[in-house]
C-alpha cells in the first residue's frame, strides 16, 4: 500500500488531509486476520468500514466530477445499491480493498482542489431524487466520516485521539441533529462550550467534547458522559442525509 504521506492530493495540512493521513496509516497496518475483524458498528467487520470509507470517497468524487459536467451525478445510484456495493468490496483481497481507499482518497482531493469556484456553491444529491450535500461543505463531511469510521474500526484509535477543532464541529452538528430530542444542554468540559439541544432549558450533560460527539452519534452507551439529573436523555437514530 502507498504510504500515506505519499498519497497524491493528501500531502497538504489541512484537517481533512490530517485526518485521511491518520486513517491510512491504521489500515495500511491491519493484517489480513485482522480486517475480517468486527468493527465497532454492528455487522461489519473492518473491512466493511474500509469499504464504505473508499466508496464514500468514489461517490463525492464521481459527484463531484457530474457537477462540472452540468450532469446532476448522484453520490449513490441507490440506497441499496450503496448497500451491495460495500459488500462486494468488503469481500476482495485485502490488497485491492487497501488500494481502493487510496486511490479515493487522491482522486477525492484533486477533485475538489480542482473544482471551479463557481461550482462551490452548488450541491450535489445523495441518491438520485434524494437529500443533497453541500459542495462547499464537502470536505468538513467526507472528514466526518473518516474521523468517526477511524474510531469505528477500533484498530487503536478512539474518540479521544480526536482533534479538538473536529469535536466542536461535530457537536455543532449533531446538536442540531439531534434537537427533536431535547431540550437538554450538552457541555464540553476541556472546550469550555456549551451546545444546546433542541428549546431552551433541559438537563445538564456532561463530559469531554469527543465523548459527547460518541454519545450522540450513538455511540457506546455514555461512557464518560453524565446528566446532572441522573439518567441521559433518551436519543433517537441520528438522522443525517449521507452516512451510516
């Protein structure tokens, strides 16, 4: 596998190049064994996770490439195609699945660094007729998905690892997300923030920023977190438009 640092378009220093380094160098140094390992998400193995991260990173890419050409390019042709398609390539030698992620990372990168300002400003869907993505947001999104699947492989690198730059943003995400399900506050204790969830009011949870952020992308059962008036609030499925 090519070493992370070498990856074309991965080379620069900005979160998302920080982040996919990271993610490549844990799944260039899983063994064969290991990547037929489960995952932390429930019926997928490693190799599951690698799949879907290096197929996200196809489909943003293929979108993104649909978009220059005035196509309306879905990031998936379907839900369940989605579904298959991470099967399948969950299933190949561990050699081609390795390559797979790096190469759509690259073409991720070079993609979006080469797209022209105008283009920025549009979105493109999920699945045809479907929510879309922000263009502009696309590399804090395709971010969250490898930080959070980073920590989904449980090969060694968790929630705390981190960046504190990432937990804020992804607390100001699934707070919104998640405000049918308030009212309750969630506090940072090392970020010094608060986030509210939902209206006004509500209990107290509290916790590091990256426990929180695994809390409430439902995640583990609260490890590290507590609510001032005793049980945790109650969560639904974090309902987002693009990601497991």
């Amino acid at each position: 596998m090519t070493a992370a640092s070498d990856v074309a378009g991965e080379t620069g220093h900005t979160p998302l190049a920080t982040s996919t380094r990271a993610l490549l160098d844990t799944v260039s140094a899983l063994t064969v064994p290991q990547l037929a390992e489960p995952s932390l998400l429930p019926g997928w193995t490693r190799a599951h996770v690698v799949a879907h991260l290096a197929l996200n990173a196809e489909g943003f890419n293929r979108a993104l490439h649909g978009l220059v050409r005035d196509a309306g390019v879905a990031v998936y042709d379907s839900g369940e195609k989605r579904d298959a398609d991470i099967e399948e390539l969950a299933g190949a030698a561990p050699v081609e699945l390795r390559a797979r992620l790096v190469a759509a990372c690259t073409r991720f990168a070079t993609a979006y660094a080469e797209l022209p300002p105008t283009a920025r400003s549009g979105s493109v869907p999920r699945v045809p007729g479907g929510p879309t993505f922000s263009v502009a947001e696309l590399p804090v999104t395709r971010r969250r998905e490898v930080e959070i699947h980073h920590a989904d492989l449980d090969a060694g690198y968790t929630c705390a690892a981190w960046p504190a730059d990432f937990c804020a943003e992804l607390l100001d995400r699934v707070s919104a997300d998640h405000a049918v399900d308030g009212p309750f506050l969630v506090r940072a204790t090392d970020l010094g923030r608060d986030w509210q969830v939902g209206a006004t009011g509500g209990p107290v949870v509290t916790g590091s920023a990256a426990a929180l952020g695994w809390w409430l992308t439902g995640r583990g059962a609260g490890e590290g977190v507590a609510c001032g008036s005793g049980a945790l609030p109650r969560l639904g499925p974090w309902a987002r438009p693009a990601a497991r």
